[in-house]
C-alpha cells in the first residue's frame, strides 16, 4: 500500500459524508461517563489516558466483538491468537500485552470481574451499556496484574423503567445473529428489578481443508447474561448476575507461512532413504516431506477428529453487595466465580502429514473476592480495596510426535495428571486530594502476593528405529528401518552396519512427575498531579508503577522458575474541550520502562511442545497519542485518533550454542508494536422529515508494519515472512432510524477492500504458522427497541 492511497482514502472519507444537506439537529458530542477511578467521571475529568464507547457508539461503528476495538483507540494491537491457539484473545497496549498461557499483562474486565483466562475472553458486544479502554498500570484500583492497561465490559444494569431490545441480522457467508435484551422492575414494591440478554451466532466456514474439503474457522456461539437487583432498603444493594457462553464452532486453524526445507530434507532422507538403498517397503514412509504452501484460508490437516473435538464453554456467577453507610463513605463487595472446558487443538505443520499433534481439554475454575471502601467528600475522593483470586487450571494432554518430525524415533506424552495453582492477595488503595479549586493530587499504594504451584504427571512412550549405515556414504549418513524390515536390510549389499548397538526396533516408557511452587511480592506506588488550566482544559502528570507476577515453565519434564517483570510509567497528557463543546482533544506522552521484561517463545522439547520464558532484562517503550473529536456540524461528526510507539529492547541476555552469555537486544524487536496507527471516522445524520434519521458512518484505519510474535530476532531467517505490512482498512455503514427511536434498519460492510493481513504468527520446529484478519463483509439488520 502507499502512502496515496491512505491519503486518498482519508479525503474520500471526509469529503463524500458532508454531501448529504444538514438537516438534523443533534447535540454536538455525546458524553461518555466511565468508572476508571472506581466512581462515575465524566471522562474529560479522568487524569489518564481512557477510551470510552458508549452502546450507541459500538453500533455505528460495527463493534462485533473485543477484537474490533483496535480500531477504536491508539496504540491497541487485539486480535483471536489464530496463528496457534483459537478461542484465545491477546491484547497489546503500548507494546504490552497478553501471551496465551500466561498472566495478562493486560487486564480483561467483566463488570468488576476480572477474567484470569485468555481462552474465552473474545467478549460479544451485547447487552452492553459501554467499554472502558484504560492504558498503563491500573494496580491500584483494578483486580490483577494490569501492568499494561486493562478493558473493561460494562453490561447494562435494570432499572426502574421497563425496556428492551431485538436485533437480528444476515450477511456474507450465511452469517445470522439474533440477540436481545430486557429489563425493568419484577416488583418495585419489594425493591426487585432484572434483565436478561441473549445472542445467538452462526457463520458458514471461511477457511477450507484440502486434503477433505471440510470447512473450519465457521461460527456457532449461543451466549446469555442476567442479572437480578434487590433494592434491600434505603442504601443497600445486592446484585446476582449470571454470563454463559457456549462456542462450538469450528476451530480457526493456522495457516502455514514457511517452512525449513533444508530440515525437512534431511529428515526426510532418513525416514524415506532406506526405501532407495535397501528396497521398497525398508524405509518408514514411502514419501517425501511435503513443503508446499495453500493459498489464503485453504488450510491442511490430517487431525480432523481432533478438531472436532473443539470447543469453549464458561460460565460466570458473581454477587455485588453495595452498602451507603453515609454520605461520604459507602462499600462494596464483589464475589465471583468463572468456570471453563476447553479443548485446545494443535496440529503444527500445516498438512496432511503426520508431524506433531496436541490435544489438550482444559478445566479452569477461578474464585475471586474484591471489598472495596469508597469515601467522597467536597476535597476527597479514595478507595481502600483488599483483593483476592485462586485459579485452578487442569489439563490432559496428549502429544503425539511422529517420524516426520523425530526422524529417528516417535514419541506419545501423555499428561493424566497436570494442575497449575495460583493464589493471588493484595491490599491497595488510592486518594486524590483537591487541595485548590484547581488542583488534584493523586496518590496510591498497591501491595500484591502471587503464590503460583505446578504439578504433573505424566507417562512417555518412545519407539526408536534401527538405524543402519549405507556403503559408500559417510557415517552420519543414516537411515532408519522399518520395523520388522531388519533381517532384509542386512541381506542388502548397500548395508555397511549399524549405526546403533541395536538391530531391532524398541519400545521404552517412563515416567515424569514434576512439581514446584514459588510467590512473589511487589509494593507498586502511584503519584499524580492535575491542573484545570480552565473549566475545559485539563493537564496532568504522573508515575505509576505495575508488576507481573513471575511463574513456571516446564521444559522436557523439569520446571523452571521465571521472574517477576516491573514497569514504571511516565505519562503527560492533556484533555479539552473547546468551541462551545464542538472539539474535543485529548492527548498524552508516555515512557515505560521494563525491568526483567518476560519473552514467551514456544519451543519443541524432547516428547513436549513448551512456552520458554525468558526475562529479557530491560525495555522501554515510548510515544504519544492523540484522540480527538469535531463536531463540524449539528448534523457531522468526525473522529481523529493517531498513535506513535517506539518499543526498544535495551537488555536481552542468553546463552547461545557453546553456552557463552551474550546480549542480543541489538537484534530483538518485540511484536505488535506498530510505530505509527491512525484512524479517521466520520458519522453524518440527516432527519427526513417526520419519518426518521438516516445516519452515514465510515471509519479508515491505518497502520505501519509491524511484527507479529514476539520477541523477533532480525536474524532469523523467518523473521520477516512473520511481519504485518502496512496498510489500511475501510469500515462503513447506512442505517435508518424512525422517529420514535424504536425501529432501526442498517446496512453494513467492513474490510471493503478485503485488505488481508498477517494477525500473529509463531515458530514450531521447521515449521512458521499464522492467521490472518476476517475477509470482506456485509450485514443487512432489523432491530427494535421500546
């Protein structure tokens, strides 16, 4: 793409919309109240950097699902981990973010729930009163370890008035949506109010297997959410809720991006070489290593019955209790309970050949409990909070590692038996002091324990082949030998030997029961000064500090400790409102930096594929966004965000082959970490008559190349076939609404130039996989709301 083309593409947007007359008469910018300090705000009054889009908002601007908040707010890389894990969700905020299996460095909210898992967390937008996007360490007033920023869902609540919804939907490739909302009073005389909400997905398959022709990466999600409100009496509250989501769609598989043919080709010389020296039938497969590649969303994969055996079921309870003891100090109790079955599916190589599988069903249970003291009065604000989660994880995996791959050997681990505990207790609390009409100064205090354990065990079978020497050739010039085919070969007068002291194949079983335990602490403080430069602007500064528990990683049987990783961030930013309200802007300079910055690189050791994790030592991150808001007319509204991030791996200390240590940050990039990002939206409303509104929306996204896995070593030759290119993307949408708000009909189309790009992407082995963004789509929808 060039750079024409996104300026094109920008004037097209911001010219083609005003054509329509200006007719309607709507107020200029919509205010968005958040809860990023634990209290109601409106957020031109939050000294922090706080995306916030109310239900309205994520309707115009086709917001489906988490993933399509990238384009909403600067510096935020969101995308399913397709490349390797599906039904996984990872989060970058200014070059932090989430690895699949490990603690979160961004922080995913449901309500005030905090959910411990990525594996579940790509959240529907439904029955949805607004979501908060929040950037930098938020410890002090948010559950756990949001060192990088956190988003948060925030579902609508019932109240006194009784209200509803209905939406359904149709588009490209068969996709139909039904969803639903309602709520109001059960019995106001008992002080009883609830709401329930409903979504039910499908979608044909987008990705093809060409091996069977079976189709994956399809939708089919049914998901539900209630709450019930018992107004007990005058200040107090108690709040049951209840969110299931039932996904069993078709896995979206990774897609093959390159391949190490010079590996492949020696492998395959080994287990197929036998064949040509010793006679048909010696060798263990009769064909070579396929290395081709498919085209975009045609996959290949023999693990079929493996993949169907996909599927994400979670369940959350939660209770809030809400108590206003007077009018300056209230509390609050949350208690939760989240529940998920998964079954992960990896087939690695991406083809019909037989290399390396997993499959892997997950048992998650987390517990968490948050009590929270609020006071407020004419000059103080703060909250004093003690938080606690325990998360369960167990798994039973089995992975099978065939010829292709071990060429000398196969190997089958099976873990019956694996849990991963963690335990996590903190204290914090936060004050912010008026102490001039003017002037805020905010400070917080956060005191975090992480207790982590592991335990598994497992069985190993491994089957060796004889290997034989062949004349003529030097000796590590071997092949292996069909079972069974040991007396033919020898009778061969290409045989020169055997390579091992053994002349038959065999069979050998182990056992392996590793286990460790370990905690970690962390006192993160926070300091903040804000100045109202006038009644609509307002300047702030500040430092914050966050902290990422460490953890475990087993490698090969024995489980290793990796350490915690602690950031502290310096922002300076700016908020305003000017021109009667029309313009809003607000802007903020950020400086992070990491100490002991953890890496999670997955690794193909002896009969398991692992996460190595290492702490690479020091990075910093820095840059600046922009975020501003223009209503030109009563009737057009233009939206402007642009991002800039410089990320910098300053330490990165290993080992390399002959076990020396080395620094190889010069050659380290960290993935999803665009250096520039922008989006340009435009929203036009125009009132024909006594019928209704006609509102044109249209947003352009842009972003710079950058690398999708991390950490990157430029060195490698699969470094760059694992790199995002530059480009945009363009959303837009018409829709209709009549007069008395109540009937809604849209039509939608995003990506409409079926821009395809490279989303994540990992190494295993020989092999380098990915998964790329949805293709171009259309929706027609009907919605009804009283």
């Amino acid at each position: 793409m060039t750079h024409r083309r996104l300026i094109s593409s920008l004037m097209c947007l911001g010219i083609a919309t005003p054509a329509l007359p200006v007719l309607a008469n709507n107020s200029p910018i919509e205010e968005v109240l958040v809860t990023a300090r634990k209290r109601a705000e409106s957020l031109q009054e939050v000294p922090m950097a706080v995306s916030a889009f109310s239900s309205s908002q994520l309707e115009t601007a086709q917001v489906d699902d988490i993933t399509d908040l990238q384009r909403m707010t600067p510096n935020v890389t969101l995308n399913e981990t397709s490349g390797l894990v599906a039904g996984a969700v990872q989060v970058f905020i200014r070059g932090i973010g989430n690895d699949p299996g490990f603690d979160q460095g961004v922080g995913i909210y449901l309500d005030d729930i905090y959910l411990n898992r990525t594996t579940g967390a790509l959240l529907k937008s439904y029955d949805i009163e607004r979501i908060e996007v929040l950037k930098g360490p938020q410890g002090n007033l948010y559950g756990r370890n949001t060192i990088g920023g956190a988003v948060k869902y925030v579902t609508r609540k019932p109240g006194d008035e009784l209200m509803g919804d209905v939406k359904a939907s149709y588009g490209a490739f068969g996709a139909a949506e039904l969803s639903g909302s309602v709520s109001g009073p059960i019995s106001s005389d008992a002080g009883l109010y609830g709401s329930a909400g409903f979504l039910r997905s499908e979608r044909d398959a987008l990705q093809r297997n060409r091996s069977n022709g079976e189709g994956y990466w399809d939708e089919d999600v049914t998901a539900l959410r209630g709450s019930l409100l018992w107004r007990m009496k005058e200040g107090h509250e108690l709040t049951l809720a209840a969110d299931i989501m039932q996904d069993n769609s078709a896995a979206r598989l990774p897609e093959r991006l390159a391949v190490d043919a010079a590996t492949l080709a020696g492998i395959d010389f080994v287990i197929s070489g036998a064949n040509n020296f010793f006679g048909p039938g010696t060798g263990l497969v009769n064909s070579a290593n396929d290395t081709s590649f498919n085209r975009r969303d045609v996959v290949n994969t023999e693990f079929g019955d493996g993949f169907d055996d996909y599927e994400i079921e979670t369940t959350t309870l939660a209770a809030t209790y809400q108590w206003d003891i007077n009018d300056t100090w209230s509390f609050k109790s949350v208690t939760a309970r989240r529940t998920m079955d998964n079954t992960q599916v990896f087939d690695f190589d991406g083809t019909d050949q037989q290399f390396i599988t997993t499959l892997r069903p997950v048992e998650s249970e987390d517990f968490s409990q948050e009590f929270q003291f609020n006071y407020s009065s004419e000059t103080l604000s703060g909250v004093i909070g003690a938080y606690y989660l325990d998360g369960k994880q167990d798994y039973n995996n089995i992975t099978e590692q065939y010829e292709r791959l071990r060429a000398v050997q196969t190997h089958r681990k099976e873990d019956f038996y694996d849990r991963q505990e963690v335990e996590s207790k903190s204290v914090y609390g936060s004050l912010d002091w008026d102490f001039a009409s003017d002037w805020q100064l905010s400070t917080g205090l956060r005191f975090t324990k992480d207790s982590k354990a592991i335990e598994q065990r497992s069985t190993i079978d491994q089957r060796f082949f004889a290997l034989a020497l062949i004349q003529g050739f030097p000796p590590s010039a071997i092949v292996a030998i069909a079972p069974g085919q040991e007396a033919t070969v020898e009778t061969s007068p290409a045989f020169a030997g055997w390579a091992t002291p053994f002349t038959r194949s065999f069979t050998t079983s182990n056992d392996i029961n590793p286990k460790a335990s370990e905690s970690w602490h962390e006192l993160s403080p926070t300091v903040k000064l804000s100045h109202f430069v006038s009644e609509d602007t307002l300047v702030y500064g500040g430092v914050a500090s966050g902290f990422k528990a460490g953890g475990f990683q087993n490698q090969g049987g024995l489980v290793t400790e990796f350490d915690p990783e602690t950031v502290m961030a310096y922002t300076l930013g700016v908020k305003t409102t000017m021109l009667s309200g029309r313009l809003q802007m607000n802007a903020e300079l950020f400086y992070n930096d990491y100490q002991d910055k953890q890496f999670a690189i997955t690794v193909l050791n002896g009969a398991s594929l692992d996460q190595s994790v290492d702490n690479v030592g020091e990075m910093t991150t820095e840059g600046g966004e922009l975020e501003m808001r223009f209503s030109a007319t009563d009737s057009w509204l233009l939206g402007l965000n642009v991002g800039y991030l410089n990320s910098t791996v300053k330490s990165y200390k290993t080992q390399d082959s002959a076990g020396n240590d080395v620094d190889i940050a010069p050659f380290t990039e960290i993935g999803f970490s665009s250096e520039w990002n922008a989006q340009l939206n435009s929203q036009y409303v125009v009132d024909i008559r006594d019928y209704g509104t006609l509102t044109a929306a249209a947003d352009v996204s842009w972003r710079t190349s950058s690398y999708t896995n991390s950490p990157i070593d430029k060195r490698d030759a699969f470094a760059d076939v694992q790199q995002q290119e530059e480009h945009h993307i363009v959303n837009a949408s018409v829709a209709f609404e009549t007069q008395d708000r109540k009937w809604r009909v849209a039509v939608e189309g995003k990506n409409l130039e079926d821009k395809r790009v490279l989303t994540n992407s990992y190494v295993v082995g020989p092999f380098v996989s990915g998964g790329y963004n949805s293709p171009r789509t259309w929706a027609v929808s009907l919605s009804y709301s009283y």
